[in-house]
C-alpha cells in the first residue's frame, strides 16, 4: 500500500512478501495515539491483516503492472505517430518531442486513472474495517482511529467529493460510520 494522503504521518502497509508475513510500519507500531492501549494496537494491526487476508496489495501491485503496460504502449503509439509529429510541425520524431506530446496528451486520463485507483482504495479500507470488525475488535478500531486521526491532525469530515478525488483513504466520519452499521445476515 502507498502511504495515505490522509495519514500525514503515519504510514500503514500490508505487504505479501511470503505466504505468512505482513509488513506493518515502524511509525503505526510507535505511534503515540495508540501506545497506551494494546487493544487499539492489535485493532489496527487487525486491519492491516484485512489487507493481506483480502489480497489488496496483489490487486494493487498487478493494477499497477497494467498501468505501466498501458502507459508504456501509449508512448508507443504517440512515438511512432508521423502524424501527431506533423500536426505539430515535426518533420522528423524526437524522441524528446514525443515525451512530451505524450505526457501532455495523458494528462486527463491520469486524472481518471487516479480518481479510480482511490476509489478502489477506499473500498479496500472498507474492507479492512470490515475484517477487524469481523474479529471482534470494531470498539478498539473506532477508538484508534480516532485517536490516530487527531495525532495525524487531519481533517474529520471533508467534503465528500473532494475526498474521494484526492484522498486514497475515506474521511474518519465515513469509517466509523461503517463501522458502527449493524452486520447485514443472509437468510
């Protein structure tokens, strides 16, 4: 996981480094808010563990893998464009010159790929709340990241879509609303 734009200081991972580890961040591990109360700590590593359990990180990391696939193909395209080049008053193609058209012309798509990539960060949050929950420890998780919050003195309650554009991770106000809704049973 990236750090979150969010977090301002403390940065979370859950990496699959082999079949049974899981990276957690010094910082989280040390983290002031939570030093007192154990069962805040475990609440959290919880929710890191929802990550791993959940495969995030993999989806993240192949997500990732096509992105650079695609871009380097979109590069591709532009490079050995005579056209494109034309239309700018290139009779040859430098190599430098296509960069740039690229990196020019891929500017709205990054705005989309990103707006997406955080909403799907933020559903794997969701999801990693939900696996802590799913364990017992909703009370202990509400508590630290509450506390975490007002450490990482970030804002509680952000303008909705502003977060979702910009934020990989939900604002307080929405997490401990999931949190705290009843768990829906399947007949």
């Amino acid at each position: 996981m990236t750090p979150s734009c969010t977090t301002g200081g403390t940065w979370e991972a859950a990496g699959e480094l082999t079949a049974c580890s899981v990276v957690v961040g010094a910082d989280l591990m040390a983290a002031k808010a939570c030093k007192n109360d154990e069962e805040e700590v475990v609440a959290v590593i919880a929710h890191e563990l929802g990550h791993w359990k959940l495969n995030h990180t993999m989806y993240s990391f192949i997500a990732v893998q096509i992105l650079t696939l695609l871009q380097f193909g979109g590069y591709t395209l532009v490079r050995n464009s005579k056209d494109l080049f034309q239309s700018f008053g290139f009779d040859t193609q430098p190599v430098l010159i296509g960069l740039i058209i690229f990196q020019h012309t891929v500017i709205p798509l990054q705005h989309l790929v990103s707006f997406l990539l955080n909403l799907v960060s933020r559903a794997f949050e969701f999801q990693a709340d939900a696996f802590a929950k799913k364990l017992g420890y909703a009370a202990p998780l509400r508590a630290g990241l509450i506390k975490l919050q007002e450490e990482n003195l970030s804002a509680m309650n952000t303008d909705p879509w502003y977060s979702a554009y910009h934020y990989s991770h939900p604002p307080l106000v929405e997490r401990l609303a999931a949190i705290d809704e009843p768990d829906k049973k399947t007949d």
